[in-house]
C-alpha cells in the first residue's frame, strides 16, 4: 500500500498513524484508518467532503481522542495521548478549514498566538508580537495593518492570517485544510510558492483542498479517503484529474460543455445600464428563460453586489430592471422574493441556512405562507412540501427534523436550493452555489441547475471557478472591476482561452 | 489619533457623555464641581468600581456572573465571624480571609460551569439563591454592627481643608480599588494569561485547538471575580461599618450594566478596564448629581436607565451611522495605514 519504496532506503515516517477509528453518535467516521508523512513532503489528503479528512487532522492534533487501539508515532517516538498543546509543542501546525481565528484580538495577536499560548504565565511583548506578525506576513508576501481587529478583515485577509499564524515557530509538519478555498489566483500561486519553501526546508505539508488541480500541482504523494475508509496511497506522478475523482468517489464523471441556443426563448429579466457607484456599472444582459448565464470575475469585481441588488438588498443608482416586461423596483428582498427572484447566498454556513435549525424548518423557511392553514402553519403541509423537495432534489437525510448540520455540505446545498425553489421563483441566482461542497456532488448540484434549466427556469450562476461557469453556462459575462469586462460562449471559446482571460 | 479613537469608541464616547454630564450637572448644582464632591464620588463607587473589574474578567471570558454580590455579603459575614475566632485579625489578616473566601465561592461556579457544562447565567442564578439563602436562613437575617476596630475605623489617606471648612477625604477603599483596577488591568492586557481569557471568550473551539486549558479558563475567571469580590465584600463593610445580610443584594445588575455599558460584550472576549471604570463612573455620577440636585430617589433608576440606553446607543458599533463624513474617512485612512 505504502509507496515509500520507492526513495530506497526509506527514512523513517515524520507522522504515522495506525488503526485510527473515530465514532460520532454511532456513526463511524474513520475506519481503521492508517496514514503516513514523510519529512519534508508535501501530501495531499483528498477525499470528499465528509469522507473523514477533517476529522484525521483533528486526531492527529489532539482535538479528538480516537478509539482504543490507535497508534499515533511522531519522528519515530508513540504519542500515546496526543493533546492540542502536545501537538503544538511537536511543531504540528495547523491551517483550519474554519480558521480557528480570534476575531476581536488583533492581527498580530491572531498570528503570533502561539507566543501567547501555555499555560505558565508571562508577560506579553507587543513589540515583539508585532515583529513576529509581521515577519509571517512578510514571508507570504502581504502588508496587512497587524493593530487592528482581525473582524475589519474580509474573509480572505482572515484565511491569509490564518495561513500566517502556522508559519510562525518551529513548524515539523503543517496541515492545510482548504488553505485557498477564498484566495485569489494570486494569493494561491504565492501560498503554492511557501509551500515548495518549506518544503524544501525539511518541513512536511499536508494539502487538503477542493481543487484537484492545485493539488496535482503541488504534491508527490496523495492519500485518498471515501466515506472514512482509506482508499489508498498513490503517487501523483501521472495521476490526472479524472482518475483521482474516481477514487475519491468510486465512480466516474465525463465533463461537456452543457451550453445550449437560447436566443429563441422569451426574454424573462432584462437588465440596461445598472450602476451603483463604488460596486458596479453599466451592467447591461438578458436572462431568457431556459438560460444558465454564468457570471464570474475575482473576488470584489462585483458579482456579489450585483446579485444583492437583483433581490432588492440593496439598490441601484442607476439603470432599469425589467421582470418579464414589467419594471422591477425592489425596495427590500421581500419585494424581490414576491416578485419571483430567488438568491442563494454565497455564505451558506453563516447566511444560507440556520445550522441548528432542522432541515424541514430550513427548506420552508422562504415559503411559509404556501404552507398556513387558517393563519397558522399547518405540520400536514410543512411535512409533504419538504418531502416533495426532499425527493426531487434526491437529498440524502435521516429525519426531516433531524438538524442541518448533520448533513454533507452537499445535501445542505441541495436542501438551501429547495428553500428557494419552493417560492416557486422565475430567476434564481446561484451565488458560489458548489462553496464547500465536494467533486462527487458538486456534480449533483450541477445535475440539479441544469435539469431547472431545461423546465424553463432563468438561472444566473455566479462562481470565481471559471470551469465551473464554463461547463455549465449557456453565455458568460466576465466581470472585472464592476464592470463587464468580456461575453463568452462556452461553444466557440476553450476553457484555457476563458481561464486566461479571467485571471489576466 | 483616529486610529486610537476608532479602536476605543466606546471608551471615548463614555468620556464625552460624561463631560457633557458634568458640564451640566456643574452649573444645576453648586456643589457638584467640587474637590470634595469628586471625592465623594470616588468613595462611593470604589466598592462597585471592584466588582465590576472582576465581572469584567468574567464576561472577557465569555461567561458571566449574576452571584458575585450575594456571595461577598457571604464574605463579609463569615469573614468577620471567622476573624473574631481568631482574636480579632487585622488588615492583612482581613484582606487574606475575604479574598480566600471569594475565591472559593467564584470556584463553586467555576466547577458548575465547567464540570457540568452549566452556562453560566443559570449556574449563577442558582448559586446567587443559594448563596443567599443560606446567608439568610444562618443569619436569620440579623446585622453585625459590632465589627472589629480595625475594620470600623476610617482610614484617610489623603485630606484637604475646603475653603467652606468641610474636608475633602480620600479613604482607604478608593486606594484598594485603584490596586485592583491596577492589577487587573495588567492581568488582562500584559500577561499570557489574560490574552488567553480573551481569545477563549472570543472563539472557545479555537482556543482549544490551540492547547489552551478550557477548565483552567473558567477557574481562573470565576476566581478572578471571586477574589474582586471579597476584597469589595471586605471594603464595603469597613465603609458602611456595619454588616447587613441583604446590603448587596440587586448591586449585581447595576455592575453588570456599568460594564456591558463600559463595552464589554455579553458573548466573551471584548471589553476594557478603562471601560468598565467610565462604565460605573457614569452611573455613579449621575446619581450623585441627581441627588445634589434634590430630585427624589424614586426617579433615579429611571433616569440612569435612559442614561445607560443613550450611552450604549452611542457607543455601538453603530456610530459609523451617526458620524458618516468624519467616521468614515477616519475608517478608510485606517486601513491604509
């Protein structure tokens, strides 16, 4: 299983685990489990989301306590119980898939935490804090005021301090749970350089990301894990894309371009000249009914505030909005929900969906009036409405009271996207609708827009992952700077020409 | 300048709403503006200036405490009783005792919270009965009014002869709560430690993955207040000279106010010692002027209700929406910087 052979003789492991299984409220999330780092590598851990990735990281740092029976060796010596603050004193850093960050202490406290963590009293330094801080954030390239409050930052600032804070002190091994998931193609370029830096200093990384791509790119070894079993170990050398798919979930995906003729179908929303200084301007395009137009750009070119403003968050300065002919004013996204424009948030963690609410309370949450009976909701209704969604949309669930929570990021896309179809809207807008959703249901989720698509529904899909848009668009606008920046037809153009073009 | 306003509004705008108070409390009463009246106020609030650097402390952490009043009138009682077992103690003697109570009692909450996953308002709400009732049904209810001499007797470290004859006092108490306002805010700002309150308040989940000691959090917390308590239990006997079961009971939410007013947050890891002295400085003066001014009693909590609504309206996060021009640049420059 192991591939290390192929160094001759093999060095001995930095990392190793054996017969890891971690069990959650009767559900297993890791089944005999091993895994292996060697020094100075850098190590994939791929997997769907759900398949346990996550959770590993989080036994091999302490924050969970496997079964009985688990070995976990570090530089050769058994750690027989592993702690968060073993972990750090090993020299294991971690870059959280939730950043783990402190958003009320400083930058620079956020960065140079470890300086304040242990638990023998000391005195703290700011000036040297300071120094430490602004050290890391040299290292990655980035000038960031490290006085101020970390919650001023947009969240790609917050992944960039987070990504700093594990460079500072002696790291041996760093974990990078979706280390890029809200960085630009620069920022990840410049991520992927210190990557190779440490490892080429001896430092060992382990790469969990959703873009299969970058991880080719940057690991020798791959470790895949399906539904908490461990596939297997394998070597990226001459791996492709499509192949470490099929591991990740045992079957295989073809990827066409899905883009279709419109230009016949009726105009359904109309938009001319639409501006709102300081966000976007002169925004002009037609959504006919049966179209996918994808919409993508980087991060703060607009797409959002556009999105925001077709449901009636915020609005314009200038410029009409026509709804199948009729002027579309909307003074609150009330207005715009009734007027049959549905928007799924980007932020579906914090935004979307109400986490500890249950998944039926969830999907009917923009809909309950279509289910009052003699002004009060009648449980009748609630139950055959979510269970009609529930099947069309094919979400996997237990109980339709359990909490959302407990689904796959996946499912909870599939149950926010019902919330929203059960307004029986005529545009939807899908902002960053595949955000912490895995390969295997991205596809789903993809299946999804484009059946609503071929029933007549005029979907906007927003996404800074070209291919994305490319794949699944019928037309695409490319925003930069608030403005439309170029139109693509995914039919005549490749996906290298649309990429270029973007990230230019 | 901007930058050190932005990250201490709330601080700011308390000191605003107290200047503008005082300027007019200075021209309705005649003896508000006085040294010995700015005395007075300090002598008056050092005991409720104590307790809410200790719930200060607590809240940071993300808790907070409803009990720390009940139990310093338990301090008081059974220190004062334990002392003349002992043949009567003295200052040190004194301090020691009240202090090791209180601790032990903030640990009671402490383990409440952290051994039985209790939050901490209803933990608290339960031991702020218990407390209390056990004090009551001990004491039946009766006041000591025969304290030992040390504690009765008027320590004045600093005096001044007015022009109208009166003396203006700084006593004992004012002192002790300029050391523990003192100490706790080196606590919170200059040590590892207190960082650690911050960041464990701020994000639990990542403070533990950090290694951070989640039980040592609490008990260092609750024991911190606990420790604030008996020391302002301990002070407001001496200041009173007298102990009365039922003294310090409803203080809790008038110190629990001054310091959420003072900007520390309900939900952990926010908030300032400098603060949360404005915060209670504010309520304080305010009463005291009312009271110079000869309006009845009975119209003070309603008064100092409004107040602490206007001043926390203020002082929110708000207040880009009340200044656009100048909040905003100052905001922008921030950011460049």
């Amino acid at each position: 299983m192991s591939n290390a052979t192929e160094t001759g003789a093999a060095a001995p492991p930095l990392l190793s685990l054996r017969n890891i299984n971690m069990t959650f409220g009767g559900v297993r999330a890791l089944k005999n489990v091993s895994f292996e780092v060697m020094p100075g590598e850098v190590h994939c851990l791929a997997g769907e989301n759900g398949c346990g990735k996550s959770t590993l990281i989080k036994v091999i740092t302490g924050v969970y306590k496997p079964a009985a029976g688990a070995e976990i060796a570090f530089d050769g010596e058994t750690v027989p119980h592993m702690t968060p603050g073993i972990a750090q004193s090993l020299g294991i850093k971690v870059i959280w898939q939730d950043l783990a960050l402190f958003p009320e202490m400083t930058v620079a406290e956020n960065i140079a935490f470890q300086t304040l963590s242990g638990a023998r009293p000391r005195f703290v330094s700011y000036p040297k804090i300071r120094r430490i801080a602004e050290e890391a954030l040299a290292r990655l390239g980035v000038k960031l005021d490290v006085d101020r409050p970390l919650k001023d930052f947009a969240i790609a600032q917050r992944q960039i301090v987070a990504i700093a804070r594990a460079l500072v002190g002696e790291a041996r091994i760093v974990f990078m749970d979706e280390p890029t998931a809200s960085l630009t193609q620069a920022e990840t370029d410049h991520l992927l350089s210190i990557v190779h830096t440490l490892s080429a200093s001896g430092v060992a990384v382990v790469f969990v990301s959703h873009r299969l791509a970058e991880v080719l790119e940057i690991s020798s070894r791959l470790t895949v894990l399906r539904d908490g079993n461990l596939v297997g170990v394998y070597p990226v050398a001459g791996m492709t894309q499509s192949r470490v798919t099929e591991l990740m979930t045992g079957r295989t995906f073809d990827q066409n371009v899905r883009a279709r003729d419109v230009s016949k179908n009726p105009v359904v929303l109309s938009v001319k000249g639409l501006s709102r200084p300081g966000e976007f301007s002169d925004i002009s395009f037609e959504l006919r009914r049966g179209e996918t137009l994808g919409v993508t750009g980087l991060l703060g070119s607009g797409r959002t505030e556009l999105a925001l403003t077709l449901f009636g968050m915020r609005q314009a300065a200038s410029g009409t909005v026509t709804l199948e002919g009729v002027p579309a004013y909307f003074s609150s996204n009330r207005e715009a929900i009734a007027a049959g424009i549905a928007y799924l948030s980007e932020d579906r963690l914090a935004l979307g969906l109400n986490q500890p609410q249950s998944i039926a309370d969830n999907l009917v949450q923009a809909s309950l009036d279509s289910i009052l009976s003699g002004g009060l909701i009648s449980s009748e209704k609630k139950r055959s409405l979510v269970a009609r969604w529930i099947a069309d949309l094919g979400v996997k669930i237990g109980k339709q009271e359990d909490a959302i929570c407990t689904l796959s990021g996946g499912n909870q896309q599939r149950v926010a996207i019902a919330k929203w179809l059960a307004t029986n809207p005529k545009v939807l807008i899908l902002d960053a609708p595949t955000v912490g959703v895995d390969v295997g249901a991205r596809a789903g989720i993809f299946e999804i827009v484009a059946r609503l698509a071929e029933a007549g529904l005029a979907i906007i899909l927003i996404s800074d992952e070209v291919p994305e848009v490319y794949f699944n668009a019928d037309r695409v606008i490319h925003m930069e700077k608030g403005r439309i920046a170029g139109w693509h037809d995914p039919r005549s153009t490749t996906l290298k020409d649309m990429e270029a073009a973007v990230y230019a | 300048m901007r930058k050190l306003f932005l990250s201490h509004t709330t601080e700011y705008v308390l000191l605003i709403v107290i200047a503008v108070i005082s300027i007019y409390l200075s021209f309705a009463a005649d003896r508000f503006f006085t040294l010995g009246n700015a005395f007075d106020l300090l002598n008056i609030s050092a005991v409720n200036i104590i307790f809410a650097v200790g719930l200060l402390v607590v809240l940071i952490a993300g808790g907070i405490d409803i009990s720390f009043a009940v139990a310093a009138s338990v301090v008081q009682y059974v220190a004062v009783l334990l002392l003349e077992r002992i043949g009567g103690g003295g200052w040190i003697s004194g301090l020691v005792v009240a202090a090791g109570i209180g601790v032990a009692l903030g640990a009671v909450n402490a383990f409440l919270v952290h051994r039985f996953r209790i939050i901490s308002i209803v933990a608290t709400i339960a031991t702020f009965n218990v407390y209390f009732g056990l004090l009551m049904f001990f004491t039946k209810g009766v006041s000591i009014y025969n304290l030992p001499d040390w504690l009765t007797t008027r320590v004045i470290v600093y005096e001044r002869e007015m022009a109208d004859g009166t003396w203006a006092e700084i006593t004992l108490p004012v002192v002790v709560m300029m050391v523990c306002v003192l100490v706790t805010w080196l606590f919170i700002t200059r040590t590892t430690t207190g960082r650690q309150l911050y960041a464990f308040g701020d994000n639990p989940e990542g403070a533990r993955r950090f290694g951070i000691n989640i039980g040592a959090m609490q008990f260092i917390a609750f024991g911190w207040l606990g420790l604030m308590a008996g020391i302002a239990g301990l002070m407001q006997a001496h200041y009173a000279q007298e102990v009365v079961p039922n003294a310090l009971y409803g203080c809790e939410l008038d110190v629990l106010a001054a310091v959420v007013l003072g900007g520390a947050r309900l939900g952990g890891g926010k908030g300032s010692v400098f603060g949360c002295v404005l915060g209670v400085l504010l309520v304080s003066i305010t009463q005291n002027g009312l009271n110079l001014m000869g309006v009845s009693p009975f119209a003070f909590k309603m008064i100092v209700g409004a107040i602490i609504l206007v001043a926390i309206t203020l002082s929110s996060a708000r207040l880009g929406n009340l200044l656009p021009a100048f909040a905003k640049t100052a905001k922008t420059e921030g950011a460049n910087r």
